[in-house]
C-alpha cells in the first residue's frame, strides 16, 4: 500500500510538507490524559494570547482554501475547528485515546492531524483532485459525492477517506475499538513547517512508543520524495466496511 499527494497538489502547492507515520498494535485500552493535556496545555496557550484565525498555521491554510475556491470562514482545516471547539467548550471532544492524542497534538501545533484506519482502507490512499464519483461517508452514515476538482483522500476503490483536503474525514477509515494499525498524515503549508511537521511526528511516535509499545515508522514527504511505503498487513480482497459512527 502506498500513501501520496499526486503531481497537481505537490505542482498548485509547493509550500506543502507532509509528514506520515505508520503505526501497529494501536487499542483502545490506553488512557491519553496524560499525554494529551500538554499539547491541550500549548492550545489554551496560544488561545490566551489571541483568537486561532490570526495563527499563521492557519491563516496559511486558509490562503490555501482560498486558492481552491472555498471561503475560509465556511470551510476550516480540522486544526482550526479544533481550536474553536476547544475556545468555546473549553475542552476537546473525547473519541479513542489515539483520535484524543492526534486531536490534542494538531491543536497544540494548530496544524492539521489525519488518522486513518488501515483495515479500511482499500489499495493505495493519495491525496488528489476528485473525479466527482468517490463515495464518501459521513460521521452520521449518509453517502456524498465530493465535486470535481475537490481534493480529497482516495483510495484504489474509489472511497473518499477525507473531503476539502485537510477539512472533514470520513467514516470509512474511522479509528474505533478494533482499530489495531494506522496511517497518520500531518500537513502544513506556513512558513517554517518541515521543522513544525518533523518535530510532530517526533513527538507522535514517542507517544506511542511509551503509551501504547507500538512500533513507528515515520517520513517526511516533498515533491522529489512524494511516496510512503505501507507493507500489506491483509489480503487484497478483504471486505471493507464503515468505521464506527
């Protein structure tokens, strides 16, 4: 299995950087408090001093929603609905103590964090322009064809694991209960966000090297180096079904 951003994102975009990790013997059973409140600690942090639509993490992103003709005030990159949620609730939501962790870390950093659950995946993930026929699911069950053009996750069976790029995930690879092996996809277009992207992926996998024993490989993807290698952990023809809702 292969993760990539296709030529037209790496081409329209350069100022992306792209960080993978890939993780196995993920559960359920760990408690995240631990490690999240940190980077929950950083988020109130930067709240305190100013509202998230003035972090240059986010107003790249918003530049980049722009560019693709989606008004940035309707259509956010999870980093910055993280931290809205986390100005008006006071808290982050609380779903699987790796959606917690990952949620808590793109908060922290106010750049966006995918996790995506790799039994649900089917063939190769890249990142590219949709045709418009992908099937995507929402966290509430109903089917979506994104628009043509749209930039979206997609798999080799034509499902859509993320709408708006970096803006709403789907329900087909959704970490749940049973999830045991993840992909984990940081991306940030400011200034300044290999070393942002790198340290992320640092922390990312000592977290998980302490709290869960799982192993990690991660990598740091760019225009001449745009392909992450996932060794197949199950049969090609394995069924795939929703995550959990």
């Amino acid at each position: 299995m292969r993760f990539q951003h296709s030529d037209v994102i790496w081409s329209r975009f350069p100022e992306l950087t792209c960080g993978v990790l890939h993780a196995t013997g993920i559960t359920a059973e760990p408690d995240a408090t631990p490690w999240t409140t940190p980077f929950v600690e950083r988020a109130r942090s930067r709240l305190a001093a100013g509202p998230e639509s003035g972090l240059p993490q986010v107003q790249a992103w918003r530049r980049v929603f722009a560019a693709m003709g989606l008004p940035p005030t309707r259509y956010r990159c999870a980093a910055e609905s993280l931290l809205r949620r986390l100005r008006r609730d006071g808290a982050l939501p609380r779903v699987h103590p790796l959606v917690d962790l990952c949620n808590a870390l793109s908060a922290g950093h106010a750049v966006p964090v995918g996790v995506f659950d790799l039994a649900r995946v089917t063939g190769d993930l890249t990142v590219r322009p949709a045709d418009g026929d992908e099937d995507h699911l929402t966290f509430a069950g109903e089917s979506q064809r994104p628009e043509p053009g749209e930039v979206i996750f997609a798999d080799s069976a034509g499902r859509a694991h993320a709408r708006r790029w970096t803006n709403r995930q789907s329900g087909w690879s959704a970490v749940g209960p049973g999830t045991g092996e993840v992909l984990v996809v940081v991306e940030a277009v400011h200034p300044g966000g290999a070393e942002e992207v790198a340290s992320m992926l640092a922390e990312l996998a000592g977290v998980l090297a302490r709290a869960w024993g799982a192993p990690a490989r991660t990598a740091l993807l760019s225009a001449a180096a745009p392909v992450f290698e996932v060794p197949v952990s199950r049969p090609a023809d394995q069924a795939v079904s929703p995550g959990p809702r």
